[in-house]
C-alpha cells in the first residue's frame, strides 16, 4: 500500500469531490483521482463510490479511512510534542573545541549555563581535529576559522591575540635583543601539520640565525616547554599570561592575531537549547575578549618597547 495516497483519500472523504480535495492538497484534481485509483489497485478493493452527488466511501474504505484518521492524528500530534520539544530547554548539546579553550572557558561556561537550564546536558569534544558538523558529529563548534559551507553558520565571538614569550631564567642567560629578536635564541614551534597557522608562519619567517629546539602540535606543550626555561614560544596570550613563569616579550599586535568562531549547522537555530547556548556563549566570550586578546600587557613587554 502506498501510505502517501491515504492523505488523497482523507481529503477526498472530508470534501466528497476531487475540485475540493485537489484545492486543499493544493494539486489537480486528476492528481487526487489519480492517487486514489492507485490506491485502490493497490488494496484490490474499491474505497469510494462515485455517485451522482459525489465520492462516498464504501465499507471497506470507511473502516480504512477510520484508521487512516488514527494515523493521521497521532502523526500531528507528534509533530505538536515535537514542535514543543525544540522550544523548550531540554536534551543534549554537544559541543567541539580545542582542549584548551575546551579546558579554560567552555567547560566554566557549561557549568554556569546549566545552573540556569538544569535540562540541557552537554558533552565536551575536546580535539584538534575539527568535528564535522554537516555530519552531525556534534552540535556546536568553537573554530579559529569561519566556515564556508553552506550548512553551516558562524558568529563571531572574540579575538585570539599570540605574543612571544619566554622564562625568567632562559631569559637571563639569553638576553632578548629588540633589534634582532630571536637571533640566536632556541625556539619552540609548531609541528609542520600546522604550518599555516599565523603564529606559526610568524616564527618560522624571522627563525633566520635561530634554532628550533621542540616542534609540538599542541601548544599546551609549547608553553609548559618555555615555562621551563626550554627557549621562545609563540603562545596565546590568554594561557601564557596565566603562567607566571613566563613573561611576554612581544604582543599580539606585533606577532598574530586570530578570530575565535561559533559554528553550527543551519537547522539548528530553530531549536531552543541550542539557540539558547549559543546566545550565551556570544555573550560570555564577549566579556572575555580583553583577555583572549591579549590587551594587558605585562612589565617587561612595556620596557622593551
């Protein structure tokens, strides 16, 4: 049975003329005779009689149409509950991002929201593979790069400002120079894979007269590295300036600076949970941008200049 010609035969029952039922169904009405003969071949039983005042249902299509109702009534009601659902805040949102945003802004941020939305419960997905979104390996994404797929929307939410830094006590056996400053000094970059990445394409075109002595693809690594005496990281500002072991030689405005980016697919927005969070999310980076950015800047920063 082709279940899609029970609405043809619904609307035709309701009206008891093909001109009324095609008006409702907004088709032809040899559509509507079309998909009701249809079927009937298909029941090997005749659904309606045509009379002279109009279509009337036999017997056996009264009993199918009576259950064809039901059907029809519990799918619209599903769609209500379902409706109602994506308006309120309740269910899962999953949410992508480097391990440290992840870590130091997201997860603070998932707990705070969850005070106010006890309903909503989140997973984290932590990785520096970007989750495919089209896909649906997660809900939300924090990205460093704004989307060009068509599926998918991005919103802005702050600035990500790299300085150059260095400890205390590498610094004192290494003085930094202004002039030249990262001849002969040991480095610490970025693996090859993230080549392209500003702050790494910014050390690796003034590493002439220095020497890589670490590569990593996590900066995590990077900062722990120069915390300890290691060499000169490029880091971002918001995790280095934490450290007080580290002291920023040059600021985002002289290294790199990148945007921190919302992403989420197209039909999500409708959704409640996941408007809701995302609203939030713009609003909480927002207050948080000085610091993402990097604007303070530190003792020895100033000094140099």
């Amino acid at each position: 049975m082709d279940w899609n010609a029970l609405q043809f035969a619904l609307a035709l029952a309701r009206h008891g003329a093909l001109e009324r039922a095609a008006e409702e169904l907004g088709v032809d009405p040899s559509t509507v005779s079309r998909r009701v003969r249809a079927l009937e071949s298909s029941l090997g039983a005749r659904v309606f009689d045509r009379t002279v005042s109009g279509h009337r249902p036999t017997p056996v299509g009264a009993r199918l149409l009576e259950t064809a109702e039901a059907v029809a009534s519990n799918i619209a009601q599903m769609e209500r509950e379902a409706a109602r659902a994506d308006e309120k805040l309740v269910g899962t949102v999953r949410v992508a991002t480097s391990p440290a945003i992840g870590r130091l802004h997201v997860s603070p941020l998932v707990a705070q929201f969850r005070r106010q939305h006890p309903l909503v419960d989140f997973q984290i997905l932590a990785d520096q593979r970007p989750a495919d979104l089209v896909r649906r390996e997660a809900d939300v994404a924090i990205r460093l790069v704004r989307t060009a797929q068509l599926q998918l929307v991005s919103r802005r939410l702050a600035t990500l400002g790299h300085g150059l830094y260095g400890a205390r006590e590498y610094l004192e056996a290494h003085p930094f120079q202004t002039a030249e400053p990262l001849r002969g000094h040991d480095l610490l970059g970025y693996h090859e894979s993230l080549a392209r990445m500003p702050e790494a394409k910014w050390l690796d075109q003034r590493a002439s007269g220095a020497r890589f002595v670490l590569r990593s693809n996590r900066a995590e690594i990077l900062l722990a590295a120069a915390a300890n005496g290691m060499g000169l990281a490029v880091l971002p500002c918001h995790l280095a300036d934490a450290d007080p072991r580290l002291l920023r030689l040059l600021g985002p405005e002289r290294v790199a600076v990148r945007e921190l980016w919302l992403v989420m697919h197209r039909d999500l927005r409708r959704t409640a949970r996941f408007r809701a969070f995302a609203d939030y999310l713009a609003s909480e980076f927002r207050k948080a941008d000085p610091v993402l950015r990097g604007e303070r800047m530190p003792a020895l920063e100033g000094a140099l200049r």
